[in-house]
C-alpha cells in the first residue's frame, strides 16, 4: 500500500541492457530481414496511475503522448487508483476502457491499491480476495492475449489460476510479468484483524509459487535460446531506498529475491527488474556483493548484474520511461529515458 505522497521527480536516466537475437515467437518478433539482424524498438513502462481525479482526467491525454512516441508495446506494473479510492467494480472497467485505447499492446500486473487494500473501510470494506477475483475476470478478459488496441500473443500461467502470469519474447529479450504485490505480498492483516487469515497465506504462497515457475520458465527459455537479456516485471519495490526497512513486513519475499539471485548467476546475459510501488525513479544494483538487502532478506550468495529500475507514480508522475531495445550485438540491450507528459 502507498498513500498519496508528494516526492520530487528524477525525471531523466539513460542506462543500459541487450538484444541481439530473433525471436523463437515470430508474431512477436521484428528482425531487420535484410541484413538478419534485430531491428531496433521501443517500449514503455509506467505505473501507480491514474490516481484521484485529477489524473484521471488527464489519464487519456497520458495514453495518447505515450502513443506519439510509437512503443511496440506499454507496461503498467500496477496500482490503478490510490489506496483510499473505493475498489469498486465500475472503476475497474473504467481501467480497462481507457488501457484499450493504448495503440498497441497493453500488459498490465496488479498492484496492492487494487486489491489487498480493498479491506479498508474508505476503500470500500471489501473482502480482498473476493476483488482479485473480481480484477482478474474484468482486466483479464482473453487469457493470453494483451489488452490494447493491437493486442499480442502471450504465454500464460491461466491455466494454474493466474492469468497475469506472463511471459514473451521479441528480438532476443524474454519478457516476464508477475503479480508480487505490496503489504508483504498480502501477508499483512487486513483491516480490524491481527494477523492474516489461512485464506491469505494459501492464495500468497500459490501466487508466489507461480510467480518463480514464470520466472524461472524465462530463465529457460533465455538460456535455451541464447537471448541477450530478461526483463521482468512487478509491482511491489522489494529493496525500497524511500522509507525504514521493517524485514518483518518483507518475509514473503525471501523466496522470490533467492530465485533472482540464482537464475541471474546461472545466466550469461543481462537481467533487469522493472519495478514501481515507492513512486521514485531509481536505478541500482541491490543484490550486488555488500548491500544490505542480503542479509535483511537473509539470502545466499549475491549479484553483481541484477539490475532493477523503478518508475515514477502517484502524484510524482511527470513524465514516462521509454525503453530502448537496440540492435547491437554488444553493449547494452537496453537504453532509457524519461519523457515528459506535458
């Protein structure tokens, strides 16, 4: 859960990561058939928004600027409404409408605001499981596809229940999305309770399970394929730099950030981590050899090339991040920048 936060933007950030390779997904692929090699393409990545009214309102014109700068595909790693907005079904629709006017794919992961808080009298007093059940069925509505006006092909976990689970790959790069949310991945008691129901801890360990299967399923392919680089994708900010660390409200994550550490060492190529939930841009290393998020997650071993990056939200949204995948066989598969919405 974040509530409304007034944080000042880091509204710039070039860095880097790779593609090289041809898809093994045709239909999501775009190599330069001339010369064999991968044409470059861009795709963007926002999250924490529309919150309140204000942005809302100003949410189409956010789509249409995004649109303007031609990505093959957005991502939206979740959180459609501040924590105190009611979670009422109709708003989710309203989402879903206005994701469908994103010109090309749309792929979106929960976030906590939508669900896990829905306990909150001022969010409505619901029952959170009964509202991603509800989430899945309204913002899911073709199992493997994206929404979007162009939607894509991808390749799911809605068999096992989890339809957010996905997984893609274009030019070299395995794109994975997973739901792994805020308030201890829903660990954290609901409203008027003192500890979380057995309900809770089934419905997290089965999503956390198939969260690291989809992960992992990546990491597979990755390495079967010989891509350059995974990108991943969720909400909740594991390794927050905005706040006090409290580990006793970060125990769900623990297996999650080992499966990151080993499936990153096991592979040659480049990893990234797009994140949101603490609403500040941020680029960092947090499972190199030294950081604290080691022994706080209390884990073995470490990394020195996972990469994570956090995107602007809440009432810091200024502007977007659009992601490079270049061509080149060497250096960074990916390069960014931040691009402003007005």
């Amino acid at each position: 859960m974040r509530f409304r936060a007034t944080i000042t933007a880091t509204a710039l950030a070039l860095v880097g990561l790779a593609s090289g390779l041809s898809s093994a997904q045709a239909a999501s692929s775009s190599t330069n058939t001339a010369s064999g090699r991968a044409t470059p393409y861009s795709f963007v990545v926002i999250g924490d928004q529309p919150y309140g009214t204000t942005q809302l309102s100003l949410f189409p014109s956010w789509i249409s600027k995004i649109n303007a700068s031609n990505p093959v595909m957005t991502f939206h790693v979740g959180d459609i409404k501040y924590s105190e907005r009611r979670c009422d079904s109709a708003y989710m629709t309203k989402i879903l409408g206005l994701f469908n006017k994103f010109s090309t794919a749309l792929i979106y992961t929960p976030g906590d605001n939508e669900w896990t808080d829905c306990s909150q009298p001022v969010s409505g007093g619901y029952n959170p499981l009964e509202r991603l059940t509800k989430l899945r069925s309204v913002m899911y509505p073709v199992p493997g596809r994206s929404l979007g006006k162009a939607p894509i092909p991808l390749s799911s976990q809605s068999t096992t229940g989890f339809p957010e689970n996905v997984r893609l790959v274009r030019d070299g790069i395995v794109f994975t999305v997973v739901h792994v949310v805020g308030e201890n991945d829903d660990l954290l008691p609901w409203a008027g309770r003192t500890a979380a129901t057995p309900a809770q801890r089934a419905e997290q360990a089965k999503r956390m399970a198939s969260a690291i299967h989809t992960i992992e399923a990546a990491f597979s392919q990755a390495k079967d394929t010989g891509a350059r680089a995974v990108a991943i994708f969720l909400h909740v900010d594991m390794f927050d730099p905005t706040k006090p660390v409290d580990a006793t409200k970060l125990t769900a994550y623990k297996p999650l950030v080992q499966t990151l550490i080993n499936q990153t060492n096991q592979y040659k190529g480049q990893v990234y981590l797009f994140n949101g939930d603490s609403h500040e841009f941020n680029n960092d290393y947090p499972l190199k050899s030294g950081s604290k998020w080691l022994s706080i997650y209390g884990v073995k071993g470490y990394s020195t090339k996972f990469q994570r990056i956090t995107v602007d939200g809440d009432l810091n949204v200024k502007s977007f991040l659009k992601v490079t995948a270049n061509a080149s066989a060497t250096g960074p598969a990916l390069t960014w920048v931040a691009l402003p919405l007005s």
